[in-house]
C-alpha cells in the first residue's frame, strides 16, 4: 500500500533474491487470525488509517441510499404494552421494522404504537375524508445520495477482541452531512394520501460521539475484510434537537397545489410530529451512510491477495537500513556495553547481583570506559549501527543526570555524531525490489538488492521447496558474496579503510613499513584482536561464503595481505605475511526462528614466501606465536555468526513464528522450514 501511494513504478530488474519467503495460504491466515499478530499489526494498522488525513479527505462525498426503510414505530411503548400483558400485543414482535405497514398486526396495536396524522391535514378536499380517517405513514425513501461534507475523528483505542474481531473505537467530534426524505402514506380503502418530503435536511453533531470501527480479517477471502460493523456509543447518535433544527430549516415537498392555508398547516403540526418519528430511521440511515463510507474507504485499500501477483515494487532505501551489518559495530559494542554498566554501578553505587555487567572481568569508571570507547572509535571508523547510536544518545543523557561526570557526556555525543555521519556516507545499495507471487496455495514475497542482485538470472534456490512445509524462508548466498563485495568496496565490512590494499611505496617500488614493522598503505583493514597493537590484516578481496559438500556446512574465506602483529609475549614474537584463512560453519536454525551459523572451526595458512618475523619457519618463537595466533582466531573467528528473522531487531520480530526443524543445504543456498507460533 505504502508503495502504490508513493506512485513508485513497476520496474522488474532483480531476477535474484537475497531472501525470499513462501507462505501457503492457510499459514498466513492462521497468523492473521493470531491475536497477537493483530495486536501488534492490525489494530494499529487500522487506527493509523482511520486517523489520516487521506481517509478522512476521501470519506467526504455522497453515498446513495437506494433501498426504502419502513417508517419506525414506538418500539418502548410496544414493548411496555407486551410485557404489561395487552392482549392486542399477545403475538406482535416488537422489533420487526414494517409494523405500522402491517396488515396482520391487529389495528389495536398499530393505533397505539405507529404515528397518525388527521386525514385533513394532508387531503385539500376535506369532504373526501370520513371521520375515522387516519394517514398512517409507512415507508421512507431518499430521493437523493447522502452527502457527508466534514468529519473529523479522534481515535480512543484500537484492540483485538476474543472473537478475533479488530475494533478501533474513537471519538466522532465533528460531523456534517446533508439528505432528503420522502415520506409514502398507507392507502385507506378510496383515499390516496401524497407522497411529502423534506430536502436540505442538514445535520450538524450537537456534541462528541462515542463510536467504534469492528471488522474480521481473512487474507484467504476475497476481499480480505468481511463482517464490517459501526458500533454506537450509549445514547441517541441523532439527537432530537439536530432533527428539529434541521427540519426548521428545510424545504417540504409533496404538498405543491394545496392552499397556502393547508401547507402551513401540514408544516406546523403534521412535519414536526413526523420529524420526531423520523429520529430514529435518520440515525439508522445516517449509521447507514457511516458504514458505506468507512468501508469502501478500507476496501480502497484491501483486496484479494491475487491482485498483488506479479506485482514488483521499487523502493528507494537509506541505507541506514543494512547499518548493523557493518564489521566495525561487532567489535564496537562491547565498549558500549561496558560504558553502560560503569553508569549502571555509578547511579546504583554498585551493580545489581544477579546482573549481566557482573559477568565482565572489569567495569571501570566512566572516565576510563570514556576513554576506551573513544580508543575504540579510532580504531574501528566505521561504526555504522543505529542501535548503537541510539544507545550512545539515551546514555549521554544518563550522564548528564550524574552531576560529577557530566563533562563527559560531550565526548560520548561526539561519538554518536560521528555514527550518524558513517551512516550518511553508506553507499551499499540504489534501492530495494519486493517480489510477490501469488500461487494456487501459497504466496511468495522476494527481496532484491538493487543494484547487486543479478538480473538475468533467478537465485541458486529457485525451484526448490521443503516438503509440506507452512512457510520457507530461503537464502541466496551467491548474493550474500556479492553483498560481501559491495560492502568491501564500500568499507561496511571493514574496520578502517576501505576497498583493495594500495602499499606505500618507496622510489624502488618497495614496500614501506612503519617504525614498528608494519606495512603501510591503505585498504580494507580487519582487526582480529581488540588492540591497537593486535593481529590486523588487509583483506585481499571481498570474503566468500560456499557450501562445502562433503561436510554438508559451509565455509567462508578470508584472503588477506599485509598482516601484522607486535609482541606475543615478554615483548617477542612479532609477525607478518600474507594469510588466508577459513571458517567452516554449521547452519542451523537457532533462537526459534534465526538462522545461524555456528561451531566455527578455524583453518589458516601463510601464502609461501610472504612470512614475516616469527612467522617464518626458521624462527625459534614460530611454534608459540603459531599457538598464540590459533587461540586467538579460534575465540574471535569462530563465534556463531546470527542472521535475525524473527527475534528482536529483525524484519519478523513481531509475527510470530518458530522453527519448524527441517533445513534444505544445498550449493549457493539454505532453507529453513518455520511454522506460526500457537497463541
């Protein structure tokens, strides 16, 4: 909806998907017949629709009223009469609308519950009239559309009730629309009473109503909304004094030809008694016109899910959207984190026990937590996740409520300023593609990545299906690689720098190095270890993420250049070269409903001929610093890698869906079964 208001164009570019989802029918209507899914959805949803100037702007035209209601009988003295024992209402049903145009009810009781009008009143030639002459009005017709000029809605409160039914009730403040209505009489044996009316009936909310919007949902229906009701608050909705001042100002109709005596006549005592009569089938009508209008709006705006088959949208995208997939933010949050709990122990004057931050093996002052997250900023430039920069905010806030530390809250802002700017410069994707494909029993949503997605050929995973399953969720990893690229070159997926290693060279074209032995020169940087002075290397290329099949996991690879680390111990141990390493993982489904790589097991070897320092074979430290080197990549690299679908954060957080349990792995692929999650 949110794409055909923008008027963005169809444009079928992506022929591939980096994630595509497959839900069959049923699964989608048993997770909109979730309550919770339609509390956290479709109440808002329709609140937030109800409420927009849109709807309201389009709710203001005319609404035809084409079929004739019965003029309305007393319904509280029928009822009275009934349980009173009458016997003349013995067998009347009192909530039939047709009673006074009746011919079964017994006379008795019409005369006592429907309105009558003296014959002379309406007939010029009195002598036509007998003395028991009544004209007794039986139907109302609108000669005209309804017209609703102006409303205005304050919305109250928008929840799921237990039938399942979504209901948004608000507060109806201003309401004005204008009708006619002709009034039909009983014909009695030879006399035909005229047909008399009123025009430029208009009405004006005297005071708030309270009124509530209740509908069904069912995505396998067609349309998708059914059971559409307006709820009235307690008391009249049209009141007697709207129906009275508009009926002053109206003009009459039906009584054209009679002596001017007659109409004043007809006007001062037979209109106001039927407008008092009218009350109620006004208030019906004026319901009537509420509800055609409310639901053809929403009908506007919902329809069978077949009418979305083939559609593709482009979509612009910030690119603040793939923020937390940045290298630079893994690393990062753990300064976050630890500069959270030094605030927590500063207003508490201690750490809560049980508590998370309990877990760290330091929780320093804030000067110094301060100081590690700017160390750390330096070291990883391009810090890019929202969270975080969120979080950076809510806790410079904290520190200004600390009087003795509120000079620090500068520095922590400067910091969120600075992820602000890496998200303004991200430059990863042009936009994005939704797919959707409405099949015989499921419906497909797709997502391509313009401007990375291939558009010639489909994903790795095209074709393929996991048996029975409710609702798959497959992944593209061929442009996952090319996302790894585009991310390379852009510097998300580095700690500093960006793009391919360019070495500093001397006039001899030799590499130069630092004081220290590094290399210089500029590229994509990644840190293996959290320390100015730990493991880095330039990778040499983008990483790549291929199905091993012999082992049924996968594996990503690192290429890299130019590594360097100081001292491994006792101020010893150096090393350099080039390093390629690979981290073979097991995918899983993990948290009910993530996909997951985890067991990561390290392998790396030195290109021959680029060994460094203690890297080289012949050094007598080679076979400790090689120790040192496995256990430090084995407890940074081999961390379970958690691609969010539906827990916290993710694009599914809020619909509730778990695991099934069955995976497909395949070359360029993985599928994971998921099933909604029973209330």
């Amino acid at each position: 909806m949110y794409a055909q208001e923008q008027g963005c164009g169809n444009a079928i570019n992506c022929q591939s998907q980096l994630f595509r989802l497959n839900v069959s029918e049923q699964a989608v209507n048993d997770m909109f017949g979730n309550r919770n899914v339609l509390n956290q959805f479709g109440a808002p949803a329709l609140e937030a629709f109800l409420n927009s100037d849109m709807f309201q702007e389009n709710f203001v035209t005319e609404y035809p009223m084409e079929n004739a209601i019965a003029f309305p009988h007393n319904k509280v003295k029928c009822l009275r009469e009934k349980e009173d024992g009458d016997p003349n209402f013995a067998d009347v049903d009192c909530e039939l609308p047709n009673l006074c145009s009746d011919a079964d009810i017994p006379e008795e009781a019409r005369v006592e519950i429907c309105l009558q009008l003296p014959c002379s009143l309406l007939i010029e030639d009195f002598e036509q009239c007998r003395s028991e002459s009544v004209a007794r009005p039986t139907n109302i017709t609108f000669p005209r559309p309804i017209s609703l000029k102006d409303i205005e809605l304050e919305p109250t409160q928008s929840e799921v009730l237990e039938s399942g039914e979504i209901q948004s009730c608000f507060k109806l403040k201003k309401l004005d629309m204008s009708l006619a209505v002709d009034v039909s009489f009983e014909t009695e044996d030879d006399i035909e009473y005229p047909q008399i009316g009123m025009d430029n009936i208009n009405l004006n909310l005297d005071g708030e109503r309270d009124v509530c919007v209740r509908l069904k949902v069912d995505m396998t229906q067609s349309p998708p909304i059914s059971d559409f009701q307006i709820i009235r608050g307690e008391g009249d909705f049209v009141s007697d004094d709207m129906i009275q001042a508009s009926a002053r100002a109206a003009t009459f109709t039906g009584l054209e030809g009679y002596s001017e005596v007659t109409q004043n006549i007809a006007k001062n005592t037979a209109l106001p008694a039927m407008a008092r009569y009218l009350r109620p089938s006004v208030e019906d009508a004026v319901q009537l016109a509420l509800s055609s209008a409310f639901q053809e709006q929403i009908a506007l705006h919902t329809s069978n899910l077949d009418s979305f088959n083939g559609l593709n949208q482009t979509l612009p995208v910030d690119n603040s959207i793939l923020s937390e997939v940045g290298i630079s933010n893994l690393m990062f949050n753990a300064h976050v984190e630890t500069l959270e709990c030094s605030i927590l122990k500063k207003e508490l004057g201690g750490l809560p026990n049980p508590h998370s931050c309990r877990e760290l093996d330091d929780v320093p002052k804030i000067k110094k937590a301060v100081k590690r997250l700017e160390e750390a900023a330096r070291l990883y430039s391009g810090v890019s996740s929202e969270r975080t920069r969120t979080k950076l905010n809510e806790l410079t806030a904290r520190i200004n409520q600390i009087p003795s530390r509120r000079q620090y809250a500068p520095r922590v802002a400067t910091i969120a300023n600075m992820i602000q700017s890496n998200q303004d410069n991200l430059d990863i994707i042009e936009g994005l593609e939704f797919m959707v494909d409405v099949n015989e029993d499921d419906i497909g949503l797709g997502v391509g990545l313009i401007g990375i997605c291939n558009e010639l050929q489909p994903s790795s995973f095209a074709g393929r299906s996991i048996e029975n399953c409710p609702i798959e969720a497959y992944f593209d990893l061929n442009e996952f690689n090319n996302l790894f690229r585009r991310m390379y070159e852009t510097g998300a997926l580095c700690h500093q720098g960006a793009g391919d290693y360019v070495p500093e060279l001397n006039s001899q074209g030799q590499q130069i190095y630092n004081s220290d032995g590094s290399p210089r020169g500029s590229g994509c940087l990644f840190r293996m270890e959290d320390d100015e002075d730990g493991m880095r290397c330039f990778l040499n290329g983008p990483p790549r993420f291929d199905y091993l099949a012999e082992s049924d996991t996968y594996n990503i690879s690192l290429d890299t250049v130019g590594c360097f680390r100081g001292a491994v111990f006792l101020g010893q141990g150096k090393i350099g070269g080039d390093i390629n390493f690979d981290i073979a993982y097991t995918p899983e489904v993990c948290n009910g409903g993530d996909f997951c790589l985890n067991n990561g097991n390290v392998n790396w070897n030195v290109v021959p001929g680029t060994a460094r320092f203690a890297l080289k074979d012949s050094s007598i430290l080679n076979g400790i610093v090689v120790g040192k080197i496995n256990d430090t990549l084995q407890e940074t690299l081999s961390e379970s890698i958690q691609i969010p679908l539906t827990t916290e954060d993710s694009p599914m957080a809020n619909i509730p869906l778990v695991s099934e349990g069955r995976v497909d792995r395949g070359p360029g692929y993985f599928g994971m079964c998921m099933q909604p999650q029973p209330e």
